[in-house]
C-alpha cells in the first residue's frame, strides 16, 4: 500500500542519518514502529506467507535501496532524467510484485512521461514501460488508454526488433488479450494468430498453452 512505501521512505531516513541499523530496515518496512519486530509478527503484519518470494528479506531490503537510490539521483540528477526515469520504472515492477498496483501505476506513468521526451536512446526503455502501463489499464478496463499504449509499444519493437522477434510476438500477444477483453473477437483472434506464428517456433510450452487458451475462448 502507499503506508508501506512512505514506512520505506522513512526507514531510509532513519538508516541514513545512523539512527536504524542497515540490517533492520528489510522488517521495519511494513511496521507501525521503528522497533525490530519478531519475524513472525512481521509477516503477520506483512499479511503474506513467510515463503513468499515478495515478503523475503532480500525482496524487501531490495525495494528499500532502490527507493534510496531514487531519492538520491532525484537530488543530484533531476527528476526528469532517463536514469531516475528507468530506476522509477524497477520499482514499478516491485509494486506490481507486491500486488500495490496504484504505486505501479504512478511509478510507471512517471517513467514514460520522461522517456517519451528522451529521443531514439530511450525508445527500447520506452516501450517496455507503455506495455507495462497497458496491462495495468487493462486490469482497470481502461482500454482506450492501454490501446494507445500497447500500439506505441509496438511500433517501436516492430522497428527496432523486427516483427519476428519473440519481444514482437509477446506485444502482439497482449494486443489480442485487449480486443478479447472487450469482447472484439475477430481482431482479437487476428493478433493472437500472429502472435502463434512467431512464437509456434521457439516459444515455451506455457507461452504457446495460454496463447491457445485464448484463441479457444475468442
């Protein structure tokens, strides 16, 4: 949630000024105190199981740097460069990991804004991003927004990859899930052949079973 990421900030804080040991911040992220809780009452906060790959120690004192390193290439880079753009768009993958899709989607709007005006450089980064935002707004039925989004995307792998290419094939994919999401089955259908086709040759058994689900369903 937003609490969890301004806990983060605040642990930064902390462990900057030398106040918090470094070694505690991974368990102090999601507590109402600054106390080194017990593991298990922390993942009872956490309300994730002890196992869960996003409420591990490493995942979390992960997301602290990352958030550290934010802050500190805001202040000496600006927050209009490409770098705290990309760094934004990392931890738009941690947020959508820990299921905190509202922070994804800002994190994620935040790096495209800056990566639209980075010129031809930043187009691979770019596209990566508008697919990203799309599959969230497509969560949301937000599907004019994610439309653009997704033909942005692919416009840009088209040329920079090719349209053999498996990056091709996967955009093609999530074209086809938007159409199939409301309920335009033809072109839905039309995607998602094109997308079988590049990835029938070299494609994981579990890439090729859901894009044949799909087609099943249209």
């Amino acid at each position: 949630t937003g609490k969890d990421l301004r806990n983060a900030m605040k642990v930064q804080l902390l462990c900057r000024s030398a106040v918090l040991p470094v070694e505690y911040a991974p368990f102090t992220v999601k507590a109402a105190s600054f106390a080194r809780p017990d593991a298990s009452e922390f993942f009872e906060k956490l309300n994730l199981a002890p196992g869960s790959i996003v409420s591990s120690p490493a995942f979390l004192l992960d997301l602290v740097s990352k958030m550290d390193k934010l802050l500190l290439m805001e202040d000496e880079l600006g927050l209009d460069n490409p770098e705290v753009a990309a760094l934004a768009d990392e931890l738009g993958d941690i947020c959508m990991k820990r299921r905190e899709h509202a922070e994804a989607e800002a994190l994620y709007r935040r790096a495209h804004a800056v990566l639209a005006r980075g010129g031809d450089e930043q187009e691979p980064k770019l596209a990566n991003t508008c697919q990203k935002l799309a599959k969230l707004l497509i969560d949301q039925k937000k599907y004019p927004e994610a439309e653009l989004l997704l033909l942005q995307s692919m416009e840009i792998k088209s040329r920079l990859s090719g349209e053999q290419a498996p990056e091709y094939a996967e955009i093609l994919f999530d074209v086809g899930y938007l159409y199939f999401c409301q309920a335009s089955y033809e072109p839905a259908i039309a995607y998602l052949q094109s997308s079988w086709m590049i990835q029938c040759q070299d494609a994981g058994i579990d890439e090729k079973r859901n894009l044949l689900e799909l087609l099943i369903k249209c």
